[in-house]
C-alpha cells in the first residue's frame, strides 16, 4: 500500500503533462525519500484515504498537491520545513504535589527509564574562575576572595560584567592579574563554560521510548536522573530530539487556599467548603467549577485578584467574549499570550460553518468557526471576537549575494568579528556570518 503513494504521484504528474520536467522529477524523488527515511508514508496514506483537504500547501510540497490534499504548488520555491517551538505543559501544585508528582509518581508510573529531570548548568563567572585557578595554580585563595568579594556580576549600565570592565573598575584585581598571569589566562577561558550541574525545579520530561535512546542522562544521589547534553547545547534545549517539556509548577497561592480550607475544617469542624449559604459543597470539583454567581461574575470580567487575569486586556477579552462556563475562562489565559494573539493574520483562512473565510471577512455573532472538541469531532462556535494587534516594523539586510533577511531591529546578528551586534547598528559592508550547507 505504501508505495501506492508515490504510484499515484507519478501518474498525477503525467496527466498534468509535468512528468519529462527534470525538476518535478527531482522534487518527488527527494521528498520520496524524506517521507520513507521518517516513514510517513502512512501518515499520507491516511489523509487520502479520508479524502483531509487543506485550503493551503503551507510547506510547498509537490506530494501534497499531486495528492489532492492542497489545491497549489510552486515548483519555483524551496520546501518551507522551518518548525516552530514545541508546545510545553505547564501545570500548577503546591509544593508536596509537585514533588511527589515528579520524584515518585511519574518514574512509577511511566517506568524509571521514560522519565527524567530536566538538567541546567552553573558557569564560571569573572569570580568564581578566578578562585577557582587560584586553587589550581596552588596560590594564597584568601587573597583572591578579598579581592573578588565587592566584585559585581553587572556594570553601571546594568550590562553583564565582561573581564576588562572588571579590571579598568578595579585596579587592585589588575594588579593581582598582571602579577599573576597564568591565573588570569587560564580564568579568562574558563569564563561562561559549564561549572556544574543542577536540575529545573518543575521540569519533567516523559517519553515513549528508553531516554537513553535520545540524549545522555545524569544519575543523581538524591532524586531521579536528568538530561545532560554535552558542551554547546543548552540543558534545557530538548526540542530538537522531539521531547515536550512538562513544568510542574508551584503557586503559592494554593499553597495559602489548602491552608485556609484546613484550617476551617479543624478549627469548624466544617467538612463542607461552600460558595455562597445552600449551594453546592466546593470539595466537590464539578459543584464549584460552574458556580452560578462566580460565572456571572467572570462574564461582566470582574475577575481581578484571579490568577493569569491580571491585565485589564484578558479581563475586556473574557467580557467581550463571554463566559457561561469554567472551560471558557481556560480557553481565555490560553490565547491571551504573544503567539496565539499574533499568530493569525487578516488575511488566514478559517474554516467556518460557510467554508473556508478570511478572516477580517469575519462577522462576529453571525460566522461560526471550526474547532475539534475533546472526541475529534469538528463543531462550530460563534463564541470569538476580532482583536487587532497592531504590527512590529521591520529591517530589510540584504546582502552581496542578493539574499534578503528580514528581522527586528533589536535582533542580534552573529558579524566575522565573532560577536553579536543589532541590526540596526549593522553599517553597509559589513560582514556577517552565514549558515554552510
């Protein structure tokens, strides 16, 4: 059945008359292997045999649009396989939760092979490498701690401090350097290398295959094991071998609700937490979670002092929209943030209860969008509203080859001199380094 896939390409680009095209032919070739080499053949497969469309081909890929799942292709463009970020999960406990969630629950759970810590790195600052070479070098350490002691990690501009600013703002301390210059060399290279190891205090990673098969892990003494990367790959920069981060929080506000709710049962003998007198009991989380009055209250937005509704914008977006249930108010602190709020521009296509629309043609109260409920059903809701966001200027570099870059202004571009300057402080002519094939 797989190899169907490409049987139907090939006969699709001969009805088209494209077949003899030397670039169409070495197009289907090469994504042919890069859908056998990460077997997704049934992954496409699947989409033909339930007849999925899409408004778009997002990646240019000739499969897709010889395949009927795209209505266009442009053989003239590169395949666009630029990823975003993964998603995290992020999930709030108080402090025992999370610890007994993290360092027994889930190695029980999923098997101490599947999950780990995530690991993070201390580095060697201007102080510590200095002490540090001190020992090595087998020099008087109490000398250097008197001088490093007032040392500053930042300078009067609040930039972090690099070495020479260490010694033109202390000259005792380039005095000791120039007396010592060995010390001073060897703790220049030691400068932000990796000093030791620790573990993210919420992140937890759970995997479907042994972690061992993925990246290197640190045993450790008094927890479970965490990743471990080696030099110039960040600790916590799991994404590029497919692992989401789960990040079991702590909110000390839960901490203060569970203290409150114990001391009314001990000090009341109350063993019901109710909202208002004769409603539900709200131990109960299906009782307290569609409490009448508190919906109400969130549908006029009158929702200060409520977590992750402490901007007056989330609060106008949840009374724009419209709140009749809890799930609602989910929905809200989940697209109030940067991406969600930026991602869609006003000329996406939205699938819609009337087919495919723009979305500034949209007409909130009349449109209905698409969306997936919890069963994988597609329904449809009135429930939005159109926010415009505004939108960020941007810097065109273009460079000798003709290639153009378009950045912020602040983005910071790697030069030949080795270092990371603005864009905009770029002058013409100068050189920047570029990604090797």
């Amino acid at each position: 059945m797989k190899s169907n896939i490409f049987k139907i390409c090939e006969e699709k680009l001969k009805e088209k008359g494209l077949y003899e095209d030397k670039r169409y032919q070495k197009r289907l070739e090469w994504e042919k292997q890069e859908i056998i080499s990460q077997n997704k053949e049934n992954y496409f497969l699947d989409m033909v045999t339930r007849n999925v469309n899409y408004p778009d081909n997002e990646n240019n890929l000739l499969v897709c649009w010889l395949l009927e799942i795209v209505p266009n292709f442009d053989i003239e463009k590169d395949p666009n396989y630029v990823q975003g970020d993964s998603p995290d999960i992020d999930v709030d406990f108080i402090p025992a939760v999370r610890d007994f969630l993290k360092n027994e629950w889930a190695p029980k759970t999923f098997g101490e092979q599947y999950v780990c810590n995530i690991g993070n790195y201390t580095t060697f600052g201007i102080k510590s490498s200095l002490i540090d070479m001190v020992r090595v070098h087998g020099e008087e350490r109490g000398e250097i701690l008197a001088l490093t002691t007032n040392l500053q990690t930042k300078d009067d501009e609040g930039k972090v401090l690099t070495w020479d600013s260490a010694m033109k703002t202390d000259p005792m301390l380039k005095k000791y350097c120039e007396e010592h210059p060995d010390i001073a060399k060897a703790a220049q290279k030691l400068i932000n290398r990796n000093r030791g190891t620790g573990i993210h205090a919420g992140g937890l990673i759970v995997s479907s295959i042994p972690l061992t098969d993925l990246v290197p892990l640190i045993k450790r003494k008094d927890s479970p094991q965490a990743s471990a990367w080696v030099e110039g790959l960040h600790g916590q920069d799991l994404q590029p071998v497919g692992l989401v981060k789960f990040d079991l929080l702590v909110i000390s506000n839960l901490l203060q609700i569970a203290k409150c709710c114990k001391l009314i049962k001990d000090r009341k003998g109350i063993d019901k937490i109710c909202a208002f007198p004769g409603q539900g009991n709200w131990s109960n989380i299906d009782e307290y979670r569609n409490d009448l009055k508190s919906l109400e209250m969130a549908n006029e937005g009158d929702l200060k002092c409520i977590f992750q509704f402490d901007s007056p914008g989330i609060r106008s977006l949840a009374k724009a929209g419209g709140v009749t249930r809890f799930e609602d108010l989910v929905a809200y602190s989940s697209l109030y943030r940067p991406g969600p709020l930026n991602c869609l521009q006003k000329d996406v296509k939205v699938n819609t209860n009337l087919g495919y629309k723009k979305i500034k043609d949209l007409k909130p109260g009349l449109d209905k969008i698409a969306y997936l409920s919890k069963k994988k059903k597609i329904k449809y809701t009135e429930k939005f509203i159109l926010i415009k966001t505004g939108y960020k200027k941007l810097l065109k570099i273009k460079t000798k080859s003709g290639k153009v870059i378009l950045c912020s202004n602040e983005h910071k571009i790697l030069t030949d001199k080795d270092e990371f300057i603005e864009a905009e402080k770029l002058s013409v002519g100068q050189k920047i380094a570029k990604k090797l094939k």
